[in-house]
C-alpha cells in the first residue's frame, strides 16, 4: 500500500488560524497608518507655505524685511471628508549686524493631540553690488 505524505487536519487548521490572525492585525493598521500619512501631509504642506514665506522675505529689499502675522487654510482629506486646516504664521526678524539679519517663520496647526509647529530660518545680508 502507498502512502501519500500531505498535511493533516491540525497543521490545515493551525496555518489557517495564522493567516486569519495575520489578515485581521494587518486590516487594523491601515487606519493608523492612513492617519499617519494625513498628519505627514498636513506637515509637508506647512513646511512648503513656510518655505515660500522665506523665499518672499529673500525678494525683498533688505531694509523693507519687517515682522508680520498672518494665516493660511490648507484642505486636507480626514476620514473621507475634506477638511480646512488653518495654519497660523508669523514672520520675525532680528538685526545680527548691521548688513545681516536672521530671519525666522513659525507656523502653527491644531492637529489631533494638540497644537503643532513648524519653524524655518535663516540668515539674510544686504547684497552688494
């Protein structure tokens, strides 16, 4: 008589409960994971408005570069739905010499979890021709 080697009921079943388990943890991360890239998003977004903000102040002459205040609605995808996000920035300077100035944007967004902040700077001198 032959005898065919193949799985037995317990290893079918065993196997079968470890994909389901596998299967069932993998579909409950995708909304965490679908959250993360949201806020990802949300951050990138802020930190091109900031960096555009930057380059506006790089354009100007030196002596008109002055604080200022300002905001700025974002749309974002949250759970299906568009949502606005409203980011709120503001624009400082300081003299480090008298041909120098740092000059900074911080830009705020209440996210899930609390209040969040991007900050960008740099250092701007008079040109010289």
């Amino acid at each position: 008589m032959i005898k065919l080697r193949g799985f037995t009921l317990v290893e079918v079943l065993v196997s079968m409960a470890l994909i389901v388990l596998v299967l069932v943890f993998s579909v409950r991360l995708f909304p965490l994971l679908n959250r993360g890239v949201q806020l990802s998003a949300t951050h990138s977004q802020a930190a091109a408005l900031g960096q555009s903000l930057l380059e506006r102040e790089r354009n100007r002459p030196f002596d008109a570069i002055a604080p200022y205040r300002g905001s700025h609605g974002l749309s974002s995808v949250r759970d299906g739905n568009e949502a606005i996000v409203k980011l709120e920035y503001s624009v400082d300077t300081t003299v480090l010499e008298p041909n120098c100035r740092r000059v900074w944007v911080e830009l705020e967004w209440s996210e899930t979890g609390g209040r969040k902040k991007v900050v960008l700077e740099t250092i701007l001198s008079r040109k010289s021709f």
